[in-house]
C-alpha cells in the first residue's frame, strides 16, 4: 500500500471518506444516541478511543497473527478496549451509562472499527493505524454531532443540556423521534455527495 502522509490519512477519515456519509457504516448508533449532544459526544469519544487504540494494537501484532484466526484476534482485542470504556463510564459517569445503555456494549461491532482493522491496521504500520483510528473516530462523531445540535435544540431547546430556546419556544417532537435521525442523516449524504462531486468536477476542469 502506498505511503499516506498523515494529512492525507486524517483527510480521508474526516471527510473524503468519512465511514458515516462516505461509507454508510456505523449508522445504527448515528442514529439512535443523537437526540443528545451530549450522550453524542461521548459515544463519539468512545469509539475514537476503541478505533484508534485497536487498530494500533491489531497492527502491531499483524505480523504474528495467524491469518486463518486474524478476525478473532480482532474481536478480542476490540472487545478488550470496549470493556475499558464501559468500566470507565460505570465508574465515572454511571448516568451516561445507564442512559447509552448496550450501544457502548455494541461498539465492538461497529463496522467502523471492523473495517479499518482490516482495510488499514492489518496493511500497514503502528502509527499510521493509530492516526487512521483516530480520524474515523473524529469523522464518525462529526456527524453524530452534526445531527444532535440540531436534534436537541429543536426537540428539547437545548444544548448539552442548556436551555438555549426561551419559553417561546415549542419543541418539535419529532426531533427527538428516530425518524427526524433518519431525514437529517440523509441532509447530511445529500450535502456531502453534493460538495465533493463539485469539488471532483472543478478538479477536472482544471486539469
């Protein structure tokens, strides 16, 4: 595989091909923990930590691991910085726990973190791995934020938590619904597709 800078590794994890609106994986926890910024945020931290953390472990021990057991290796190895996070909010933040509830469980099978294990950590080195981790894990909580602003503020007036919209306000119900998750993931494809196909086009026009 050919060298990538570590611009153009956090480039292609951020924004050219963001797992969420690029790849369309690790959607089903996009959609289900963003009617808060804040159980956003903090599941977005949760990943990046397994993402990064995983793909640099699995990388370092790719030239030792058995190719016909190299996914259960990958399972472990995930599930073992999956536990970390869940002891740490139990610990730590036992309401955001109990609230996010079997989505940080679930996290070991985020396609995210599956997907770069195999397309980056198992190809190339440690470093690299860790920073490819770490930019799917921004990218995947840029969108999950994205979504919860808008989410929270017009389902409950607030923002992490914060009253932001007075008593004028009156809260649309169906922001805090899962359909709402639905149609503002879509905005957020639609956008997306829409500025890098006119970026692709003004790069060929150039040429």
């Amino acid at each position: 595989m050919a060298k990538q800078s570590s611009k153009e590794i956090f480039s292609l994890g951020v924004w050219s091909d963001n797992p969420v609106f690029r790849q369309l994986i690790g959607i089903c926890s996009a959609l289900a923990v963003t009617n808060s910024l804040t159980n956003s945020l903090i599941m977005g931290l949760g990943l990046t930590f397994v993402t990064a953390l995983s793909s640099f472990t699995i990388s370092a021990i790719r030239q030792f691991t058995p190719k016909h057991i190299r996914m259960m290796v990958q399972v472990l190895i995930i599930a073992a910085y999956v536990i970390m996070v869940d002891i740490f909010l139990k610990a730590y933040l036992p309401e955001f726990s109990k609230t996010l509830g079997a989505y940080v469980g679930l996290i070991i099978t985020n396609c995210i973190i599956m997907g770069r294990a195999e397309a980056f950590a198992q190809k190339n080195k440690p470093w690299p791995s860790f920073l490819d981790g770490v930019a799917n894990g921004i990218g995947y909580s840029a969108v999950l934020l994205f979504i919860a602003f808008f989410r929270e503020l017009m389902g409950f007036g607030t923002l992490f938590g914060f009253r932001i919209l007075g008593d004028w306000w009156t809260s649309w119900t169906i922001m805090i619904m899962p359909p709402s998750a639905f149609f503002l993931l879509a905005i957020v494809i639609w956008i997306s597709y829409n500025v890098q196909h006119k970026n692709e086009k003004s790069g060929v026009a150039k040429s």
